[in-house]
C-alpha cells in the first residue's frame, strides 16, 4: 500500500514539472513573437521604424525618431535627445575644437595686420642736421613745430618745417598744416591715406631756398617764394621747383591754401 503511494506521488511530481516546463516554453513563445514585425502592440508601433532601418529601407535618423516616439509615448522622455552617431560625434569634436577667438575658448589666434605699415625717413637721433637744411639739430629746429610744441609763427617757418616734414615722411603734419581751402582737403583720415601713397618717395632732398615773402602780404595772407632742390633716384637727375605759396591764418596759424609751382630740371 505504502508503495502504490509513492508510486502516485512520483507520478504527480513528474507531471507537474512537464507542466512548469510547457508553461515556460509558452511564455518564451509569446515573448518571441512580441518581436515579430505582425505581433508588436499599440504601443510599440513606433518600433516598425526600428525594424525596417535594420532591414536598410530607412534611414538611421528615422530609427531614432522611431525610438524617441516609443520613449515619449511611455512617459520615460519628456526632452528625449538621442545620442550623437560615430560620425556626428567627430563633427561635434571638430567643432567644439574650433574656439571663438578671444572669447576664452582656447588660444586665440594671433590677429591679422590690417594695415600696412607707414615708412618713415625720421632720423632715430633727433641731434641729427634738420630735415630742413637750416643747419641746426632736428630737435632745436622743426622737431617742436611737428610734435605740436610750437606754432610756426610766421609762414616761412612754416615753409621749413613742412619742407622737413615732407623730408621726413611726417604726413601728418603736412596734413593738419593745410587750409580748409586748399583743393584737396578733405577728411583727416583720408588726406593723410592719399599722401601716404606717395610722398616723393623717388626723389633725394637736396635743399630749400627761400626768398621770403611778397610786399603785398597781410596779417592774415601771405604770398611766400621758395625753391625745392631735389634729385630723382632712378637715374640721378637734379630737378626741383619754384613756388609761390600762399597761406592764410585760422584760429591764430598759419595753413598751406595753394601754390604756383614750376618744375625746372638742371644738369
């Protein structure tokens, strides 16, 4: 009797494993075929996208829409930003690598010249003879009339010092010693632009002579005769010219307005 027992109780032991095992082979069936293309649920619809990307006919960026609608529609991603592909993280790497300049994102670059730099035939030694040709220093000449420590009190100082600022290359004297009336006046900025260009840069100064004002100036004009010894460089030739200058006070100095110029050649 005790045996026909054990024999029932083995016999309803066994059965109830063959069941477990049919009922977890059930349940991995059904998990199967959650991922088939004809079984997914309301839900995952949005996977279809998943599915047919891997399968080559959408693209990847269509898989991830795909995936962040399934995301938002579970409540799991309100800001859902998928993570950048292999090769959008190197464009993301090449772009942060590229810092604004000057904006504290890594060395700024060294900025570029925009302007090309002014020549200049000033002596470095203001002791050096006066540009010109008075025979004094520089520094005891016209170098007070350029700096702006002085005025030039009459208008054959002032024939001197923008002779010496011609010499020099000083265009910014030249500039600022010009009447308002004179024919190429013009903003500050660009007049000294113009000259800048060329400021006899071909020729050698030899010297000034001047013959002093005409009887018939004023307190307020003044018309002064000079001549400019200068040589051209290209071939050595001594030429030069005569003018007339006239000048005109405002606010109290001296300005260039116009000149009568003849230009003479000698051997």
């Amino acid at each position: 009797m005790a045996g026909k027992n054990r024999r029932q109780n083995s016999t309803k032991l066994s059965r109830t494993r063959i069941e477990s095992r049919k009922s977890k082979i059930e349940n991995r069936k059904s998990k199967t075929r959650l991922h088939e293309p004809g079984q997914l649920t309301r839900w995952a619809a949005p996977l279809k996208g998943l599915t047919s990307a891997t399968s080559g006919t959408l693209s990847i960026m269509k898989w991830y829409l795909a995936f962040t609608l399934v995301m938002l529609s579970l409540g799991c991603a309100t800001s859902f930003v998928p993570a950048p592909l292999p090769r959008q993280r190197v464009a993301l790497a090449a772009k942060k690598s590229k810092a604004p300049k000057g904006k504290g994102f890594g060395k700024p670059s060294p900025a570029k010249a925009t302007a090309k730099k002014r020549l200049s035939r000033l002596p470095e030694d203001d002791s050096a003879p006066c540009g010109c040709f008075s025979g004094s220093a520089y520094r005891d000449c016209c170098k007070p009339y350029h700096e702006g420590q002085k005025t030039p009190e009459t208008p054959e100082i002032l024939v001197q010092a923008r002779y010496c600022a011609f010499h020099f290359r000083l265009v910014e004297f030249i500039v600022d010693s010009t009447h308002p009336e004179n024919d190429l006046f013009g903003p500050r900025e660009e007049m000294i632009r113009r000259l800048d260009q060329e400021c006899y840069d071909d020729f050698v100064f030899l010297g000034l002579d001047i013959q002093g004002a005409r009887p018939e100036s004023t307190e307020d004009k003044s018309v002064v005769d000079y001549t400019v010894k200068l040589q051209l460089k290209s071939d050595g030739t001594n030429t030069g010219f005569i003018e007339a200058a006239t000048f005109k006070k405002k606010e109290e100095k001296w300005l260039y307005v116009t000149g009568d110029i003849k230009v003479y050649k000698s051997a």
